[in-house]
C-alpha cells in the first residue's frame, strides 16, 4: 500500500460521516499548529446551493489577477486531495502525505485530552490551513463543511464572507426552518466583515441583516449592489453582462449552465471586487474578469461526461438545487428523451427532489450510492413510483447497472441519431462522484 493509501484510509478510520459540532478541538490542534489559518486573508463561503462552484470561480478569478490562491471545498468526488487545492490544482500525494505526517501527532495529542477524536471533517480542515500556510498562499477561499457557526472552518474570521442561497437542507442539524438554518450559516460573519449575499427569502434574509449589524459587518445584496444584467445561451454555456460593486462587465462567457451559475458568478465576482478593494471608485479590469470566469470549471455540476448518448452528472442532493437543474436543462438542452439515473442520501427530501425532475425526465433508474447513508433502493423506488408511476420507473442493484440500464432505455424507440437523446445521473454528490469514477475509466 502508498503512504498516501495509508494516510487516506487513516482518516477514513474517522468516519468521514461522523458528525461533532465542537469547536474546541479543531482550536486547540490548530494552536498547536501555530494558527496557520491566521498565516493568510480569507474569503469564507457558506449557504445551502451552490457554494463550491462560487469558490472555484472567485478561486479562478484571483488566479487571473496573479493572485497565489489556495481553496479548501467538500465533498471530494474522486479524491481527497481535490478539498485542498493550491492555484487551481488539487495537492499533490506527496505533499498531502507530507502535511499529514506534520498533523497527525499533535492531533492525535488531542485526541488523548478529549472523549471523543478530532473528526475527519476536522482533520482535513487542519490539513488545509497548514497546507495554504506552508505554500504560501495569499488568499484561502473557504468552503463551510455544513452551516456556519459550529463549522470546523470558522475559526478564520475572514474579512470576506459569501452567503449563496439558503434553503432548507440539513434539517436534523441546522433547524426546521429557513430562519434557523439562516442563523445557523450567519455564523461566518465576524466583526468588521464585508458580506456578500445571493438574493435570500425575507425569512433568510432577516437573521444576515441583524447578525451584520451585531457585529458591525459590511452587507452587499445581490439584486441591490451587484447582480446579473444580461443573460444569454451560448455553445458551451452562458454569456453574461454582470453589475459589479465597481461597475458593469460585459460579455463574460461562463462555460456552465443555467441561471443558477448566473447568479453564482455574480456573487463571485462581487466577492473578489470586495476582497481586492474595487467598489463604487474603482472597477476591476474587465478582461481579466473575463480571462477568469472562462477559465471556471466545476465537476459534477450538469458535467458532460460522454456524447450520443449524452451524459450528465449533477450533484443536486435538494430540492432547491433540483429547481435549478431542471430550470436549467430546460433552458439549455433539447432532448428529444431523456432518463434519469437517481441515488440518494436517506435524509433528503427525495419526493421534493423527484417532483421537480418528473416533468422532465421520460423514466428513471433508481438505485443506491455506497455511503452508509443511502436510501435503501426499495424505499427509493416506492417514493419514485408514487411520482413517476410504475411503468416510468426501473430498479437497478448498483450504479454500473444503472447507468447501463440508463442507456438502454434512452436508446429504445429512437429514430436515426442518438443526437437527442440523454442521461442524467443525479441526486447526491456521492452518487455523481461514483459514476464520474466509472464513465470517466
């Protein structure tokens, strides 16, 4: 076995689900450390859709002004070296095994003073910060593991802080409301921060405004300050005319789909013009805006990983980021048919998500993803039944028979080219980053 097999299933022996909300320890291993996230400014990200792909695009935009960036997201889809990423390019083993030999004995110190271990979440939270701190970075764009204010990542304090929309997901954690789970994620928001938020429901919106003026932060509101002007389809993706806090940047081509990446380009540019100081004196260089947002990838966000037939991955795991799929398959892809391939979490709304996905979708194939948090396929297909209708829907015992299952069906009673014709393998993050493994062997 490599080192860096050896040090992955370390932190696997964790249980990468195994939830703590506790901040202490992630502060103590990283006071032992010497605060490597102090090394550094931050720009911190939370909300409940769309935060990793807003990170890879502010990540890539600070990149396109010469900027030494470093950014820690999750989940991973194929490894976890993807969460900790130095300009744009996941760590290498080496290095991730390196940094891990450096962490590993002052965590497991903590280890020893507590009843229970410093989590995986936590570790690699640690792995990031002294990673961006040994490289060095100049800025670290930080993703929020889940919520905000008891999240491993907010011990930074970062003087940027980035809201995407907030809906309800995580409801046996965060709250059973937009107002709690609002709460919750406006952690984040310390003293003297500039915030930057996606247009929110009033119920979400409120707790921001009140936590900014507790704390003397700074808000920017999409739909107010900045927001998208202009929105066209393009081959590819989407041209965009954006009004920053600096002024208006026109033809930015973003290569995603769909209003939502829209928006998320948007919040991100207004986060960079806000982190590199541009504001109503001074606008950013618009050819560099453009240089980074066309230079922007997110994997497993409507990712096209084979043609004829067409196949997608997308990540959507609620049903606010199933809305947005569907506005945007819609919108942007014209299927003559199209079937679904769907694994889910047991935890998420999976009528609201598959409600929103019948109407455009011709059957599904309901299986199981590997965490020990699927939905049993049984339960799966009883829900699925109930929406789609029992001759509208199939049941596949593993994902590798699912997608072929996929396939076979959208090929059946097709005329002529397969131009037109579609899958789409959706549902949870771990369902997209296995058939991501499979498609892309």
């Amino acid at each position: 076995m490599s080192e860096f097999r050896e040090v992955d299933a370390a932190l696997e022996s964790r249980g990468n689900v195994r939830m703590v909300f506790d901040l202490s320890k992630i502060e103590e291993l990283l006071d032992v450390l010497g605060s490597p996230q102090r090394a550094y400014p931050s720009i911190h990200l939370t909300g409940t859709n769309g935060k990793t792909s807003t990170a890879r695009m502010i990540d890539s935009l600070l990149r396109a002004f010469g900027i030494h960036t470093g950014r820690y997201t999750s989940p991973h889809l194929e490894t976890v070296r993807e969460r900790i990423s130095l300009d744009g390019e996941p760590i290498s083993e080496e290095q991730f095994v390196s940094v891990y030999r450096e962490v590993e004995p002052l965590a497991a110190l903590v280890d020893q003073r507590h009843d229970e271990p410093l989590t995986y979440f936590d570790m690699t939270t640690a792995l990031a910060f002294a990673t961006f701190a040994d490289a060095p970075v100049e800025v670290a764009v930080v993703e929020v593991g889940l919520g905000g204010a008891d999240d491993s990542t907010n011990v930074i304090q970062a003087g940027v802080c980035v809201i995407t929309p907030i809906g309800l997901d995580h409801t046996e954690w965060l709250g059973d409301t937009i107002e709690e789970i609002a709460w919750a994620k406006a952690g984040i928001i310390h003293k003297g921060a500039t915030v930057i938020t996606a247009a929110q429901t009033e119920e979400a919106a409120r707790p921001l405004l009140e936590r900014c003026a507790e704390v003397g932060a700074t808000i920017a509101r999409e739909g107010g300050e900045f927001g998208v002007l202009r929105r066209t389809i393009a081959v590819g993706g989407q041209v965009l005319t954006l009004q920053g806090l600096g002024g208006e940047y026109d033809e930015i081509f973003l290569p995603l789909h769909g209003a939502h990446q829209a928006q998320n380009a948007a919040v991100a540019l207004a986060a960079v013009e806000a982190f590199l100081g541009a504001g109503a004196d001074r606008q950013l260089v618009v050819e560099t805006v453009r240089e980074g947002f066309a230079s922007t990838s997110s994997p497993g966000r409507l990712e096209r990983v084979r043609n004829a037939p067409t196949i997608l991955l997308d990540g959507a795991h609620n049903p606010h980021g199933m809305a947005a799929t569907v506005t945007a398959l819609q919108e942007e892809f014209a299927f003559s048919k199209l079937v679904a391939v769907v694994a889910v979490l047991a935890d998420k709304d999976v009528a609201g998500i598959l409600d929103l996905l019948e109407p455009v979708v011709d059957a599904v194939v309901v299986t199981r993803n590997t965490s020990p948090r699927a939905m049993p396929i049984d339960d799966l297909a009883a829900v699925a039944i109930e929406v789609f209708g029992d001759e509208r829907v199939e049941i596949a015992a593993n994902m590798p028979d699912a997608i072929e299952a996929a396939v076979v069906l959208a090929e059946t009673e097709v005329q002529g080219e397969l131009s037109g014709v579609g899958v789409i393998v959706t549902g949870s993050v771990i369902t997209v980053a296995e058939a991501r493994t499979l498609l892309k062997r």
